[in-house]
C-alpha cells in the first residue's frame, strides 16, 4: 500500500516524485517512459536554470534527478501503463497497469497530452527541420525569419505573439473566418505590425529540401492552390490530454481535460489530484507544469498527515 501513486514521466511528475521522497512518501512512481513532449526539440531555452537543453537531454535529467532521491521512499514502475483507476470501499484507490495492479490511500495524474498532428504530405519529413510544434522550445531558432503559425485558437494566436518578439514575420494560417481564441487576444495580436492572417484556407503540403521552404494551401472560399515560403512552420491546432484510463473515476471536460482546484490542483473526486497538461489549466508549459504538481504534492502531504480533507 503506498500513499502516493503518481502517474506519469514528464516534468510534473517528476518534480512530484522529488518532493514525495524529500518528504517521506512512500510513492509508486509509474510511467511508461520518461519522454515527455519535449523530446523532440534539439534547443529548449525555456527549461528555468538551463539556458539550452536538448529534450532528450532534459528527459534524461529528469530521470536521474528521481533516482538521486527516490532511496527506499519512491518505487519506479518504469515500462507500466495504466489502464484504469479504481476506488475502493474503503477509500483506498487501484490502479491498474498492464502488468499489475498497485494500490495506494492517494493518486496524482502527470500523465501529460501528446500533441495533434499536423497529417498533409511532408509533414512527417520536416517534422522538427523546421516543422515544430513548440514555440516556447524551438521559437528563438527562427530569430529574424518568415515564419506561419497553423490555428486559430488561443494556443495559436498566444504562439503567434511569441514569435513577434524575435522573427521577421508571422502569417497565421486559419481554417475559417471565424477565431476560435479570445476576443481580446486575437484584437492584441493582430495589431502588431509584422503580424499577418491568412482565413479559410486549409493546408495542403509541406516543401523544402533538407528543412521547410514552403507551404501550400487552398483557399476554401476559391479552391484556389496558393504557395508561401517560410522558414518555420508552428502547429497549434489542439492538444490530445493522456487521461483515457481516469475516464472511469474522473469526469473529464468537452477536451478530455482533468478539471483541478487551481489552488490546489484538486480533482472532484477526493483522493485524487492531477497537474500539468492533461488538467484544464491555462496555460501548459513544462515550467508550470513542474510547479502545479509541486503544488499538488504539498496539498497531498498535508491531506495525509494534517487531515485536511
């Protein structure tokens, strides 16, 4: 029986995972894998403390920082799966994997989202040569160049001014007329100078040699084809939350996000707690991803040892 399961690899989790042995936690630390979203970047430059890190590099740390203080407190389930939550009548919850089931008085969720991917011809090939589906990772790459951002809600238009702080250019490449983001974001953004839009147009293929040159669209209102050279292409059209298997115990949102207490990353059901990017938290960054579940886990410590249900 352990006090603390926490489910997931990424940033969250493992800062989680430090805390609960920095506190005496007897936790199972259970992930398929350390490799976060991150992994496919070369250069992140946001990870606070490290001014350039590759994400395998990261990936690779966070590991290591675990083990240096897991000792007798945290267990790693490394190459486990979850597949569902369960609560049991006295309180306690299962979580069950692929290869076996734990029990534990608390449950934190790390598990992350993946990315959606962009699926139009050389998408695949310039995946990460100049195809990118982090800004805040990969952005300062393209300083001074042409770049186009594919979304229109929030994530792209927040990617978008990002990228103004450094690049030549943005083109925002959106399906429709319509903005999915924030009135007063997108009023912001498209106010800036060297910002472009470019509505009803859907993508159609990805060009270049060895990185991206150009991309192609059609215009929905015309079907006319229409060509733009570029340099970085940044995807923003959604994100797809890791939280089948909580489905059972948890209502997830419209998003298959785990709604949280902001205050202390609470889920409805008491017990359990979730951080980072499978919660509906505002913003999704590895930074606040890290602090979220540090903040989890104090909340966690108190419900156990203070009673403060």
């Amino acid at each position: 029986m352990y006090d603390l399961i926490i489910i997931g690899g990424g940033p969250a989790g493992v800062a989680a995972g430090v805390y609960a042995a920095r506190k005496r936690l007897k936790t199972g630390f259970i992930t398929g894998d350390f490799q976060s979203q991150s992994i496919v970047s070369e250069d992140i430059q946001n990870w606070i403390g490290t001014v350039s890190i590759s994400g395998q590099k990261l990936a690779d740390d966070l590991k290591q920082h675990l083990l240096a203080y897991a000792a007798d407190m945290v267990t790693l389930h490394e190459g486990e799966w979850v597949k569902e939550i369960n609560k049991q009548e006295d309180c306690f919850f299962s979580v069950v994997t692929d290869k076996k089931t734990h029990t534990s008085k608390t449950v934190l969720i790390t598990s992350g989202s993946t990315r959606r991917k962009l699926t139009i011809p050389g998408a695949d090939t310039f995946d990460n040569k100049g195809l990118t589906y982090c800004a805040s990772c990969d952005g300062p790459l393209f300083a001074n160049q042409d770049v186009v951002v594919i979304g229109g809600g929030n994530a792209a238009f927040e990617t978008a001014a990002q990228l103004l702080a450094y690049v030549k250019t943005v083109t925002l490449i959106n399906r429709s007329s319509e903005y999915r983001a924030d009135p007063i974001t997108v009023e912001k953004v498209l106010s800036h100078p060297n910002m472009r839009v470019i509505t009803n147009a859907i993508p159609t293929e990805i060009l270049g040699e060895k990185f991206v040159t150009e991309i192609t669209y059609e215009d929905t209102t015309t079907k006319e084809k229409k060509t733009l050279e570029t340099k970085g292409i940044f995807v923003e059209i959604g994100l797809i939350p890791s939280t089948s298997f909580a489905k059972k115990i948890l209502s997830l949102n419209m998003y298959g996000q785990i709604p949280v207490d902001p205050k202390n990353q609470r889920s409805v059901i008491s017990g359990i707690w979730a951080a980072g990017d499978c919660t509906d938290g505002l913003y999704h960054q590895n930074n606040i991803a890290a602090g979220d579940a540090v903040k989890a886990l104090e909340d966690i410590y108190l419900f156990l040892h203070a009673g403060k249900h």
